[in-house]
C-alpha cells in the first residue's frame, strides 16, 4: 500500500472514531467534472469488529462507506449502514444543534454558509442543503446532505454536485421581471395528461413549463439542455432508414466500474470521459443507433430524434426521444450506450415499458377550458426566480431566470390546483 494512501486511512480513522472497526477494501475511483477536469478519489469500506457478517453479499449494520476526494483533500461522502454507528469520538453534535452542524459543514468543506450554500430542507435528523451564489440558486446544482440519529452521532454526509466560487460566476445586476415577459410566458403553457395515482386516471391540466431567461430578456435554455454533460454534443438530429434489419440486436452486459491503479492515481491521468466526441465518431454513433432502431423499431424510421451524445463511465451514451410528444407528463425517451472503442451499440433502455402503465387509467372528461381561460387563471401564479446557470460555452455561470410555476389549471374543470 503506496505511504499516502496509509496515511489517509490512518487519518480517517482517527477522525471519525473508527477504534473499533477494521477496514475491508477500499478502492480508487475519477470522476470529470463540469469542467472537464478528472477527479480521483479514495472509496474505504470499515466494518465494525464485532458484528458477525450474516451473509457473505450482506453489509452488517453500522458498517462505514466513506470516499475521501484526493483533488480537494475533503471527504464527500460518509454513511453509516442503517443510520448505526459505534463510532468512538467521532463526529456528533449535542441536542441536534443546527448552527452547530453548519459551522460543521463550513470547516469541512471550505464553503461559508448563505453565500456558497443555504438551507433547503428540514426533516428530524436531517439538513438539505443546496447551492448558492450569495442567496441565488445555481443550476446544475451543488447538495449537501447531513443525517444525524437519535444519539447524536453523525451517520451521514454527502456533497456532490458544483459550489461554484466568485471568480467562476459572471456577476451582474438582475434586470428581469415578469411584467416584461408576457409573450414568453404565454408561449411557456402546455397541456399534459396528468396521471392521479390513487384514482388511476389521467387529467388534462394546463401547466407552465420551466425555461431559463437570460438577464437580457432575449436569449432563453430550455430546462433540458442547461445540464448537457462535458463535452457532450447537442444534435436534434431525426432518424430516418429505409429497410429494417433482420438480425435481431443482443444486449451486452455493462460494466459500470473501473479497475483504477495507484500509478493512474499518481500521475493524474485524464479519464477516457474527459475526451471530446470528434466528428468521426459522432457520425459512427449515428449510423449504429440507426441500425439498432431498424432492427428494434423497424416501423418508426423519422419517429426518433437524437438530442445529446455525451461520456459517462466509458461509453458513449446517446439520449432520444421520440419526434412527436403527445400530452403525456412523462414523454417517452431512450437511453443507447456505446462502446467507445467500436462505437458499437452495446444495450439500450426505452421508457416505453413504464409508460405502459398509464395505458390502464382512464382518461378524465373532455377539454372544456381554453388556453386562454388557462393562462388568465395561471399568469398570477407564475414566478421568475434570479438562478445562476452554467454556459459551456463561456465556461462561467451567468444570470438568468427560471420560469416556473407550482399551480395548473384542471382543463375539464377550470380548478387550480397545487401541481
């Protein structure tokens, strides 16, 4: 075992009470972040010495699962199996302090309170934090989760996402106002089947759908495209063929994990994820999902519209979805991983199945409620809230506001009603 690697075992186990636990494994894992930089990290495993393992695949309770980040010497990941911990001086906190647990997580993360990170959620034992640049929301955004038991001791900690610093955040003065915005409002309504479980029908409801506004009042990003992946690729392309294959398409197994040395570790090798998608092979990514959709859906060619091609875990991964969206919430979509070596499509995943199940719900009553009487009950509703979102393209997050709306209109009934 490499001397850095001891000492932070070591260190760990000092500083979390750990006296009475023995280390099963530990593991190195990278993942690239959102700006494209590879970041490796120190997965431990520590099971208690005393709790006999009932089932060679079963973690015994108490177990600690803690990943220790090797680029900002922080630990982002904590959990103590079961919310059990026979931790000894580790980390607790008396009555459930909540200032206590902020300056916590402020000495451990380097972030300061209401100006990286604020409050979100509240539940006994647990904090919800999200990130913030001096109060106004980020997108894609940061987590912070704390989980304390009924004894005080800390059994979960966990932070991922992006807290982006002052120098990352182009900062200006917030223009926008909704008074400003009533043609982009209007054209934000939409009309979905809204599934109530407990009944098992389907409602039409008049609904806002969320959209990012530029600080110019201009420039808009749909909510699906502010958080395309690093170096992922926007397309929209629609795909068409002429002929459906006859050879039926076999699923491979994936293997999401990778086998990392202490030398790849050392050396801080770039991960395969942190390359760019060349032209070549996004044209080769198109010809094999083309041909997976002519043997899977030979009768759909023009139906499938490829949105993104980005890397995640090795692959190449291909979101679509279909080219006409009927009034569904949830819009049919498909998931095609490739093998980045023979940009091969190795499996896919269509939501078609789950959606199925709202195949059984019966419709509500017909539209009775115009657009128009929709949007005059909703616009009081509407909120523009300040958000600081991520442009790839300037690298920086720039201020915009989100669109959104809690409320919908019943379009049967004309009820507002809390979405």
């Amino acid at each position: 075992m490499h001397e850095k690697i001891q000492e932070i075992i070591h260190i760990t186990k000092e500083k979390f009470g750990l006296h009475h636990y023995f280390l099963k494994e530990y593991h190195f894992y990278r993942n690239v972040n959102m700006f494209n930089e590879t970041v490796y990290g120190l997965s431990m495993e520590w099971f208690p010495e005393n709790v006999v393992q009932e089932e060679e695949d079963v973690i015994p309770d108490g177990t600690a699962s803690i990943n220790f980040n090797l680029k900002s010497h922080q630990y982002e990941r904590i959990i103590f199996v079961n919310d059990q911990s026979y931790a000894v001086d580790g980390i607790s906190f008396t009555h459930y302090n909540q200032a206590e647990i902020i300056k916590w997580v402020e000495n451990h993360t380097g972030l300061i309170y209401k100006e990286h990170f604020q409050l979100k959620k509240e539940e006994k034992g647990e904090l919800l934090f999200t990130a913030c640049m001096n109060g106004v929301d980020i997108a894609p955004s940061g987590y912070i989760d704390i989980k304390i038991n009924q004894e005080g001791k800390l059994t979960l900690f966990s932070i991922h996402g992006s807290f982006p610093f002052r120098e990352q955040v182009e900062e200006e003065e917030y223009a926008l106002s909704l008074g400003n915005l009533d043609f982009v409002k209007r054209e934000q309504l939409k009309m979905i089947e809204y599934p109530i479980y407990e009944q098992k029908k389907l409602d039409y409801i008049y609904v806002i759908e969320e959209l990012f506004i530029e600080n110019d009042g201009i420039s808009t990003i749909p909510f699906e495209y502010y958080s395309v992946e690093n170096n992922g690729k926007k397309l929209d392309e629609t795909l068409y063929w002429h002929a459906s294959v006859e050879k039926p398409f076999k699923r491979n197994k994936i293997n999401w994990t990778e086998d990392i040395s202490i030398e790849q570790v050392l050396s801080k090798e770039p991960s395969p994820d942190s390359r760019p998608i060349t032209n070549i092979e996004q044209d080769k990514c198109i010809l094999a999902i083309r041909n997976l959709l002519a043997q899977e859906y030979p009768n759909e060619s023009g139906h499938w519209v490829v949105k993104f091609l980005y890397r995640d875990k090795g692959y190449i991964q291909a979101v679509l979805k279909t080219k006409i969206q009927n009034y569904r919430l949830f819009q049919r979509k498909m998931k095609v991983i490739i093998d980045s070596n023979s940009l091969q499509v190795v499996n896919y995943m269509d939501s078609k199945p789950i959606l199925e199940t709202f195949d059984q719900f019966e419709l509500t009553d017909q539209v009775t409620i115009t657009i128009e009487e929709a949007y005059e009950k909703l616009k009081g509703f509407i909120e523009l809230k300040p958000y600081y979102v991520y442009d790839i393209t300037e690298q920086k997050y720039i201020l915009c506001g989100k669109m959104d709306c809690r409320y919908g209109v019943n379009a049967s009934t004309g009820e507002v009603i809390l979405l």
